[in-house]
C-alpha cells in the first residue's frame, strides 16, 4: 500500500509548512459528502496519531488513517495550474467516477 505525492507538490507541501513556521507533513483522508458519495480531505498536520500509516515521497510526509487508505491506496497528489487556477489533484487508480462538479468520487 502507498500513497505518493509528484515532486511539484511535495514542492507546494514544503513550501506551506515553511511558511506555517511547523509541521510534519500533510493528512489524506476521505469524507463522506456530495452526491458520488466521498470527498477527499487534506490538512496540515503536526503530530501524527498512533494509527496513522505514513509514507514518505520526495521528503514529504503523507499521513492516512486506516479507514481511509482502503480508498486512496496508490493514489498520486499532484500540484496543477490551469489558466488562473491552481491546486491539489488527486490521481486515484480506486476511483470508478466523479461528480460533474468535480467534488466528489465514488470507489
């Protein structure tokens, strides 16, 4: 199982927790919301909780709670700019469709 992140975000990751003056690395999770039915979630963190899995890619630590790492394993986050927008993206092989509003995913 693991969950990697591309070097232009673990680019953006290091460059907010720099910025935050703290931190360990970054938390992906899963939520349920919208109308495929999950959401993903991604916060700063720093600590990590006892049942954490965590991995490491190109120096960024990714934390995932084991509810939610049935759902993102083999994920890839990656850092994307389109025209004015820019944001995290979420490459997952475990994904079987998405909301039009591109919001929320169903397994």
């Amino acid at each position: 199982m693991s969950v990697t992140l591309t070097e232009r975000a673990a680019e953006q990751v290091q460059r907010h927790l720099a910025k935050r003056g703290a931190g360990l690395g970054v938390r992906l999770g899963i939520k349920t919301t919208g109308c495929s039915g999950m959401a993903y979630k991604l916060e700063f963190v720093d600590q990590a909780s006892e049942e954490d899995q965590v991995f490491d890619s190109h120096g960024v630590k990714i934390l995932v709670d084991p509810k939610s790492l049935a759902y993102v394993d083999g994920t890839e986050l990656d850092f994307v700019r389109q025209g004015l927008n820019e944001g995290f993206q979420f490459n997952n092989p475990n994904e079987k469709d998405r909301c039009g509003c591109g919001e929320s995913f169903r397994v």
